[in-house]
C-alpha cells in the first residue's frame, strides 16, 4: 500500500505525464453552463471521461439531463457507442449529481504499465465527448 503522500504524487505524477503526452486545452470546467461540467477521473481500480451536472438546484439538474437524453442517440451512434447516463450518480461524498460518462475498468493508477493505455484511451473519449458538446452546445445551453 501507498501512504497518502506517495499515492498524491503518483496522481500528479500522471496527470503531469498526460499532460506533457496529450498537449491541448480541454474544455473542462469551461463549458459556460452553470454546474456542467467534462471531467477526467483515474483511480485505483477505474479511468473515467464525464459530463457531470452538479446543480444544488434539482429542477436544473434534472433539465440539462433531460436535454443530454434527448441527444442520447447520437451520442451513442455518432460519439461514444458505450456511454452510461446515470440520472442520479453517488459522489464518495454522498452528494447526488446527473453523471453521462464512459469508463475503462480494470486499470490502475498506481500501476504505471496501465499508464499509456490510460492516457491514449482518456484522450480519444474526452475529444469524442467535447466534440459532441460542442457541436450540441447551442441546444444544450438555452
């Protein structure tokens, strides 16, 4: 096992390593929609690419769901065929969000062989994903 403090370098370590691999900006955070928003996650047993909505605000939450479910198929055909949409997602926090997301199991952070794999696999699923939002941003956002 890892103590807390060498399993926080590996992390940045990784996303580093990503970073100098993969060169470009990513959306992220920067999608101009209140509480929407693209994530990358990699953990000890999981690499994640979502669109998160984070909303205190259910109404809200649950009306941009909406609007990605009725984009459901061409997200599926045109993007990302394998792609989960979870109304009400758990954070380890306890708190409740809208997640749309693809996954890769059976990967870990902490393994540096899975890096490569992980970071090519966290690109090609990020790109499909803001490709998709950018394209839908206009209906998304009214």
């Amino acid at each position: 096992m890892y103590s807390r403090a060498e399993s926080k370098k590996i992390r940045q370590e990784f996303w580093t390593s990503f970073g100098k691999n993969y060169v470009r900006k990513w959306l992220l955070y920067n999608t101009r929609i209140k509480d929407l928003s693209l994530k990358f996650t990699f953990t000890r047993d999981t690499a994640e690419v979502s669109i998160d909505l984070d909303a205190n605000d259910e109404i809200m939450r649950l009306y941009y769901f909406e609007k990605f479910e009725s984009l459901k198929v061409i997200l599926k055909d045109e993007f990302l065929p394998e792609v989960v949409f979870d109304k009400y997602y758990q954070l380890d926090d306890g708190k409740i969000i809208s997640r749309i997301y693809v996954t890769l199991p059976g990967v870990d952070i902490h393994n540096k062989k899975d890096w490569p794999k992980v970071q090519l696999w966290l690109y090609k699923k990020m790109d499909s994903l803001e490709r998709f939002f950018l394209e839908y941003w206009d209906f998304i956002e009214q």
